[in-house]
C-alpha cells in the first residue's frame, strides 16, 4: 500500500478512511474516563483469568450446534 494518499487506489483510499475514522473513534472513547476504567476492568479480569486458553479446533467443535 501507497503512503501518500493521492497516490491511493480507490479501494485503497476507501480502506484508508475506514481505519482513520476507527482511530479517531477509539482515541475519543478512551478519553472517556468511564469508558477507559471499564475496558482497563475487563482487561484485568482476563489477565488475572485462570482459564487455559483453547485452541480454534476446540473453539469450533464446542461451537458447532450453534452454527445452522
């Protein structure tokens, strides 16, 4: 991918902004004071989480019957 924007492709450009608008919405929502402290809260709770990760064939056969 091009590093200067006018020498994008439109889909390339169009990728570009998607991806902008994204940062820019995430840099907003943890300026949030509330929101920051509710993902910091999860992120612990994963980390601090005793549960053994599973691996992507586990992860489909447990979540199989709810593919139909």
């Amino acid at each position: 991918m091009s590093l200067r924007h006018e020498e994008l492709t439109p889909e390339e450009l169009a990728l570009q902004e998607g991806l902008d608008r994204s940062w820019a919405h995430a840099q907003k929502a943890l300026a949030d004071p509330v929101f920051r402290a509710r993902l910091e809260e999860s992120i612990d709770r994963v980390n601090r989480s005793s549960t053994t990760p599973i691996s992507k064939e586990e992860f489909l056969a447990q979540t199989e019957s709810l593919i139909e």
